[in-house]
C-alpha cells in the first residue's frame, strides 16, 4: 500500500545483526505487496492466486488514532505477504464504503474482519491480529484438509490432542466416495477443526472405527461420540459439527479468541486461568475436565480455559481489570458487555477446590446466585490494597459460600 | 525515551474496537516509561525497584537503518513497560559509549544484549525480541524460583515436562539448610531450568527421591540422573547443572534461541524440524527420542528440535535458507556460519527414517562422512524449481546412502 512505507519504512527491521546465520528473523521491507481491491482488478488477481487475502476495513477516516490503527494493520498485512511471499497467495484492502457492491457480492459483513477466500469458500479470521497468528493460520489453511493416520505412534499423536474439537474416519481407502464426503466435509472447518482419516484395519481398531464410521471428539472426553447413520454425506457431517461446536470446556485460542469470546452464553463466560506448565494450573485444569466430563450433557455450561502463557501480553490487562492474581489459578463469572466480574475464593494454590466444589460454585452461577452484579462490594475482608474505585456499599449477598447443600451427591 | 512516541505514537493501538470486553490487547499509549542511564539515576532507580531490565547498546549512529532499528527496540520495550508497569520493574537504556564505565562495572559485555538484574544476580536474555516473549521472560523471573509438588496430580505435571532441563529435590522443610541451598541454586538458573521440590514422604516415594537427593532429568530421558555425594552445598548444585546443561536432544525455544544456536559444536549443528501436533511430526519426535537415549553419553551430539509452530515467522525463511519443505520432517546438518546446509532424504512423510537409519546417518555427519560442503551439488535428481544460483559442479560425494554398514547393531 502506497504511503505506508513512508511512515515506518523499517519498523519491522528486526534485530538480527549476529555474526551467525540460520535464525533471521524476517524484516519489512518497504515492498508494497498489498493492494486496494477494485472490482477492476479482483478478477485478475483471483485467477492468479489459489489464496487471497482480504482485509475489510471501514473507510479510512480523518482521525488520527484511526489513521494509525489502520496503518498498523497494514503494516502487519504487508509483513504476512512478504513472509509467504513465494506461497502464492494474494493479499488486498477492502474498502466497505468505495467498494460496498463487491463487498456484498463476497458476502462481507463485518468491516474490521479478515476474509480468506480459497475455492469457492470464504474463511473469517476472527483471532489476534499479530504476524505470527495470522502466518501460522495462513499456513494451516494451505495443508491437506484431512491428516492421515498411518501407525500406532501417529494414533498416539492423535490421542494426545485433547484440548480441541477433533474428528476421525476410517475409509476404504483415498477413493471411497464416503472419504471424499469427509474431505469436503473437512474443509468447512479448516484449520479450526481437525479432521483425520485412516484406511489401516489396525488403525481403525486401535480406536474402535467400523468402516465408514466418524467419531466425534469433544475437548478433554475420554469417549468419543460415533456420529449416527454410517455413511455421511457432507452435509450430514457438516451439520453434527456444527450442532456440537460448543464443547463444555474449551481453550481460548489466539486464532479465533474473538468469535469464542463472542459465544457467550446469556451475555456471561465462565472463565477459568491455569498454566498448563505450571503444577498447581495442571493440577486445576485436570479438576475442570472433571467437571466437564460429568456435566458434558448440560448444554447452558461452556467453560472458557485460557492458559496465561498463550496470551503474555493480556496478563497484566487481565489482572487489573479482573482484580485477580494470576500467578495462581482462578475460575470466576465474566460479564461479556462491562468486563465486570467475581471470582471464586481460592485462598491458598495448595488448597484447590475439588471437583464438587467447583460444580456447586458452577451450580450457583448458572442460577443466578452468584452473578457478577451483587458481587461488587468484597464479600471477603481481604486487605488488598487495590485502588478499586466501584467499591461502593451494595447489599452484601455473600453468595459464595453459603446455600449451597442442595447438590450433595 | 523522548523522541521514540513521536515517531510512532499508536503504533502499537492495537485493534480493540469491539462490543465486547474482557480481550484489549494493550495499545501503547505513547507515554515514556523507559530512561536512559546515567551513573547518577542508577542508584537511585535500582533502590526503587526490584527488578531492573537494561538494554545494552552500541552508540545510535547517524545511519537511517540503524536508527530505525534502534527505535524500534525502544518501542518494544516501551510496550513491555507499559504492560508490566504494576509489577515494579525499572526499565533503562544504557549506551555502550557514554556509560562505559558503568557497564564494565555491571558487567555487560556484548552490545544489543538486554540484561535483567535481580538483587545481585545478572541474567543476560538472548532470546527472541518481541514484546510477548519478553513479558514472559520477566514474568517467569519474578516467581518463586523453586515450585513445590503437594499431591500425586502434581507429580503427573511435573512428569509431562520432558522437552526441558528439570531437577526435583526431597527436603525435610522449607527451613532444611539443604533446600535453601537448592533454592539459592535455582536462582543461578531461572527462568531457564526448572527447579521443583517436595516435602512430602508419599511425593518422594512416587519419585524415587531419598531425603535430600536431588534428580537431574536431562530432557527426553526416562531416567533422572541423581546429583552424586548428597546433601549438596549451592556451588555443588550449581556446577553439576552447568556441566549438564547441553542436552543430546533440546529444543528451540524463543526465548533463548540465540543462546543455544550460538552454542555449536565445531561450528555446525544437526538441527530436525517436526511439528510436534502433527502426527508425523509428533512420530519423528518419538523417533528422535529413541537415538537420543541411545546415544545419550556421547558428548559431541546434541540436536536441535526445531517445532514450527513455535516460530511461524521463520517458516518461510528457513524453507528458504535451506530448501526444504516444512510441512514434513526434516533433519539436517547447518553450519552456523553461512546457514549451508544438507538435508536427509526423506521421500515421504508416511515412510520415516527408523531409529537404526538416523543414527547411521548421525554417525555420518559427525564422522565428516556428511558435511555442508560436500553437498552443494544436489545428488539426488529432484527436479525443483528453484532458483538456485550457487549450484556449481563440484564433485558429487553421494555421501547420503552409501557406506552405512559399519555400525549395524
């Protein structure tokens, strides 16, 4: 894009000035790379690329701040481009207002979003807006739809995919029309969701497959769910996927952090911290799998997991505005629309709450007890020395700890 | 620093404009939170903090690359210090020139390094300049140095961390002289190498650990190595890891990738790539782990794992530098110095290498059988597009295939 580069020319020169070779980390050029889509040239470029790009901005206004936040989008684009440069993919600005006709005939409808079109689809990435996130999601888009499963130690890698939404097939072989349903089934939800496949007999029975069965894994099950009335169609696999998108536990992704966070349920998450590297957030994690897996029939509970160490740069954000330590695990109530929130107490990191515990403080959120607006006078005499201005003198409801016996399995 | 916000105020306005809250990445906000040091703010800066990060640089030249390059550091850690400014951390720029002598008393020796002081400890970081990585640097240094395991589902945690150096230590207490000494020693480590303890008798059993034994794992090995002569003073401690610390298999991490790429052996290394969610990236793991074991006592071997996903900006380049095709496994021998390098052939992603073939191939390149030079003239008849200038005729060794008999165990 013309102008860019007069601004920061070299803002992504990054920092590789080191006697040795093999770790250089890529720096912007200059190049522009990006251009502005015109009905003109959308039609040229579509044939020349297998991929494109498409960020679909509202018109550039005379705002400063605005001014700026578009450029540094730009900036990032154009690093992408550079970076998959010799990948052949096409990368473009939309312009909602200059170029509404087209925009509509795309199907764009969020300016401020990114569009991939691959085919005859059309992909939205709803994720953190970062080179590294967007190259890496880029590049999990260009992969075969399907991995295949070939051995006993690539079934291993399968089952050890836990923390997300995964399907696998067992087929005849590459040429079975049940298999080719299953691909283009695949690519509806590529690279959210990952589909494998096997034509190995001793695959399939390492996992239990009959032939031309797709199994279902919800995040952190143990057992799959054998999707009903072997052999799909496409469209029979794309409609169960998309009936039982919404896991009870699920982690918060860079890549689509956006849409899941727009998934709330009644305007709330209930969002749980833990470091899965860390002792005291693993040994969390496996109590809210727990919960998950004896209360995976209830569709109003969905868990949001994030994990700090996917997001270093929101720690800080989240620790002031949640008013929480983030050093140590937490579960609490999130209002989507205000960011207000309460939190369980957990008082000392060696002393977690048990599975029972966290279903009766989860019992209490989803009806209502506890809720993040009775909660915004401390109902605990911790003396934190926050500079928390919305301390006013609400009633205390103190719904944390009492009440709470009418779910004594 | 002056002058850095006016160049580029809001470059770092990130992308908040949404309806929801709970997900603002920070935006830097063009305030000056990063000063320069002279010899006199440093006493009274590192009074007020506890936890210093100095950026050690060359003098700005009048070069325009340079400048921007520089500017650009600054901006990083400006962002990090506007996201980290509740945690009490000092942030300077000390000017190799100007402050010689200051640096030569702090110790600094090499110009573009960020050095953090922590009470009378120096930890240099050489690892990749990026706001988020270096959030997590620090964020990781001001926790405890030693985490303690209470229960069995901590020890699962403990367990799963196998891709890095970690030592566990049985002690009476928290008052037990031998697991201060142990903590003082984690300190000489941190964040690099993990430190872990317990307390508990049925912990220590799980683990095979007597009172105040303290096991080395080296990662990928099933067997912790335990430190000789028990109870152990620091210095014991601290020069027992550091005599241990270049593992046969490690993994490149990003925070502290130029550490371990600088660290060579005779100038090159066998560096493998597999992604390790992808079932034959994950299978070529498991592959490289066997050799590993195998080969755990030879000294002159230490391969560097190299995981994609970690580094997506990288992906294009070294595909690139090396002329290979990331979306499979890899592995090859890289001389540092001018990245040359000579890859294995792996036909096809479903027939891996087995563990036999990769220790031949090993036994190969550290003979000299298999070197960078020797390969520049492709030998196989692979009928790329590349356009590859230095491909002039040497003599065609062949060196990939022949002559692997001699070590058929």
């Amino acid at each position: 894009m013309k102008g860019v580069h007069l601004f920061v020319v070299g803002v992504y020169l990054l920092f590789s000035c080191r006697a040795e070779e093999g770790l250089n980390f890529p720096t912007y050029d200059g190049k522009d790379r990006v251009v502005s889509l015109t009905e003109k040239n959308f039609k040229q470029i579509s044939k020349k690329y297998d991929l494109l790009c498409l960020y679909y901005h509202e018109p550039v206004s005379s705002d400063k701040v605005a001014q700026k936040q578009f450029q540094m989008k730009e900036i990032v684009l154009e690093l992408v481009a550079q970076v998959l440069e010799h990948k052949d993919i096409g990368f473009m600005m939309v312009d909602a207002k200059k170029e509404a006709k087209l925009a509509k005939k795309l199907g764009f409808d969020e300016e401020g979003s990114l569009y991939i079109l691959k085919g005859d689809r059309t992909i939205e990435f709803d994720g953190e807006f970062a080179a590294d996130v967007l190259v890496e999601f880029i590049l999990d888009l260009i992969e075969d739809p399907v991995e295949v499963i070939n051995n006993k130690l690539e079934v291993q890698a399968f089952e050890r995919i836990e923390d997300q939404i995964k399907l696998i097939g067992f087929f005849k072989s590459e040429d079975s029309e049940y298999y080719k349903a299953f691909e283009e089934a695949a690519e509806h939800f590529q690279p959210y969701i990952k589909f494998f496949a096997t034509f190995d007999k001793s695959v399939a029975k390492k996992l239990s497959l009959k032939m031309n069965e797709v199994d279902f894994y919800e995040p952190f099950m143990d057992e799959p769910i054998p999707i009903p009335d072997k052999p799909h169609t496409e469209e029979e696999l794309v409609e169960f996927v998309k009936e039982h998108q919404r896991p009870t536990l699920r982690r918060l992704r860079p890549e689509d952090m956006f849409e899941t966070w727009e998934d709330d349920l009644n305007g709330i998450h209930i969002v749980a911290f833990a470091e899965r590297s860390d002792p005291d957030g693993y040994e969390f994690l496996e109590i809210l799998k727990q919960v998950a897996r004896d209360n995976t029939d209830n569709p109003d509970l969905s868990i949001v997991w994030i994990d700090p160490d996917d997001f270093p740069l929101l720690v800080a954000y989240w620790e002031k505005t949640f008013k929480i330590d983030l050093f140590k695990p937490q579960i609490g109530v999130v209002n989507v629309t205000d960011a207000d929130s309460v939190w369980m107490e957990i008082s000392d990191d060696d002393d977690l709450p048990t599975a029972e515990e966290l279903e009766d403080w989860i019992e209490d959120v989803l009806s209502g007890k506890i809720n993040t607006e009775d909660d915004d006078n401390d109902d605990d005499d911790d003396d934190d020395d926050n500079d928390d201005n919305d301390d006013n003198s609400d009633e205390d409801n103190d719904s944390d700890d009492d009440d709470d016996d009418d779910d004594d399995e």
